[in-house]
C-alpha cells in the first residue's frame, strides 16, 4: 500500500504474473470495473516477475505490492519456482501469493500450498465467473485481511 | 430447517480459541453462516498440536479443512503453534488463518513470516465477528481450492 502524508491508504499494488494477454486483459477490466484504486503491474513471465519483486534493471522504482496474483504455467521460469524465491526470501515471503490458474490437477495445488501459496485458486472459463473470482479476490485480500503496514523505507 | 448435513460435503475446521466468549461467537455464526461446517475446538496450543497429530483423546481427529488460530493461548503460544505447522511436511499445507484480537504491526508481520495463510482481525462484537466468518466462508470455502485431502488418512 502506498502511504499519503495523512497516512491514508491511496494506492493499492497488485503484482499479476501471466503471460496470456487475454487473462491479463480480463484481469485489468475486472479490477478497473471493481476497484480503482488499484495499480495492477504486470509481469509476463517469471524472471521479470523475479526482477520486479527485486527492484532490478528498469524495475528501479517498483513499488511492493500488497499482493501477487500467479500463473503457474509460465515461460522462462515457471510459477512453482517463482513462488519458491518468493517463500524463501526472508522480505518477500510476507507478500501473499495467490495462484491463479487452469490448473485443476491435485499435484499443483498439493504443490503450491507445500510451497507455502497463501491460497490457490482456480481460473473460471466463463467470463463474469471470472470477474466475479476477482473481485472477491480483491475485497477479501484489500479489504478484510490485515496485511503487513508498508513502511516507506526510501 | 433441516439439520442432516451430507458428510461428503462436511467441512472440518479446528479452532484455537481459549477466551470462551469468543469460541461462543465463532461457534453461532458458523451455524448462521454455513451449517456444513464440523467446527473443533482446542483451547491451547498444546491441544491444537495434539489434535492435528492425532495423538491422546484426539486419535480419531479428522484432518482439518482449514486452521483458525489465535494468537495468545495458553500452555503454547499461536505463534509456537504456527511455526511448527509450517516446519511439517504435511501439516504445513493446511490453511492455517490467524484470528487475532492483535492489531500490533510486530504480530501482523511476525505472522506472515511464519507462513501464516492470512490474517484477520478478530472483533470484539457480534455483527462484525460475524462478518468475518462470512467473509472466511465466502472467500475460503467457494471460492479457493482448498489442499487434497490425503488419501491415506
């Protein structure tokens, strides 16, 4: 969350990995549609998701976000090893991490929660299913969770 | 209303709650919210971990669905409780929520650290207790795919 001098939330940040410029399409729309104070970034494939959470190259400036929302099936490097850095790093493992994918196979949830996914959820087909899993997404994890206070370090 | 509650659908939940007033809270609005829900209680960190490997009067304890777990217990901390959830290898893929009455930045993040799934504000009233059973029925019961159930059990 970003801060204002009055200590009001203004911005929530929400990482969204995935390389399917449909899904991303959607995801914006239903963020846009549900809540505008969100600033959703997107990071088409495990390294710049990686290189984002890190500040590197032209990701300087990143902001952390409040949440991340994951594909599993991605090029460069995949979600389950991206999720792995994430949960092993002593700063970034505080973020929740939410996958969201097609995936309904036991092995990838069995997976992603011994990998210490906050939550998995499934992908709907049907486009105001989809939505509508955003938007709950959204209320519940901005809204109801109490989530680690963003100090401004810089 | 009908009571009979079909057991394939029956959802397991331990709560670790040792302040009575609060077990009497969750206990109300799970049956309001969600009759499917099997609510168990263990009322200090010790119970909780006893519960969870089925081991004393708790041999035959289902695997819980989900964790809802404060932090302040007596006998064994929340914190202790989540840590060695989470240093198991099977344990460690429950849900496991803190339900804490804890505000503290220190709690909020020490908790995450620990690999906490999320954590909620517990409140001190009925309607907004309420609310956050609801919320936890709506967001982790319809729509997250919960952990398989291991076969062997």
């Amino acid at each position: 969350m970003t801060i204002n001098a009055s200590g009001e939330d203004v911005l929530k940040e929400v990482l969204l990995v995935e390389d399917s410029p449909g899904d991303v399409r959607l995801t914006r729309e239903a963020f846009r549609d549900f809540d505008q104070t969100v600033r959703l970034h997107v990071a088409m494939d495990g390294v710049d998701a990686i290189a984002f959470l890190r500040h590197e190259g032209h990701y300087a400036n990143a902001p952390r976000p409040d949440f991340i929302l994951l594909d599993l099936n991605l090029p460069k490097m995949d979600g389950r090893e991206v999720l792995a850095c994430i949960k092993k790093d002593e700063s970034l493992k505080t973020i929740p991490t939410i996958i969201l994918t097609t995936s309904d196979a036991e092995v990838d949830i069995a997976k992603s929660y011994q990998l210490q996914a906050n939550c998995y959820l499934i992908k709907p087909v049907q486009l105001d299913e989809f939505e509508n899993l955003i938007k709950s997404t959204s209320d519940f994890w901005l809204t109801k969770v109490k989530l680690k206070q963003q100090t401004q370090a810089r | 209303m009908n009571a009979i509650v079909d057991e394939e659908n029956t959802v397991e939940v331990l709560l670790v709650e040792d302040n009575s007033g609060d077990v009497r809270l969750a206990q109300e609005a799970f049956r309001e919210v969600n009759r499917s829900i099997h609510l168990h209680l263990a009322s200090d960190g010790l119970e909780a971990m006893a519960f969870l490997r089925q081991e004393g009067a708790h041999l035959r304890a289902p695997r819980p669905d989900f964790i809802l777990l404060d932090l302040n217990l007596p006998k064994m901390d929340g914190r202790e409780v989540l840590g060695l959830i989470k240093a198991d290898q099977s344990l460690k893929l429950i849900p496991t929520i803190v339900l804490s009455s804890s505000e503290t930045d220190a709690d909020v993040l020490m908790s995450y650290q620990l690999q906490a799934n999320c954590y909620l504000r517990k409140p001190a009233h009925w309607e907004a207790f309420e609310s956050v059973v609801r919320s936890i029925n709506d967001f982790w019961l319809t729509k997250v795919k919960l952990p398989p159930q291991m076969a062997s059990g």
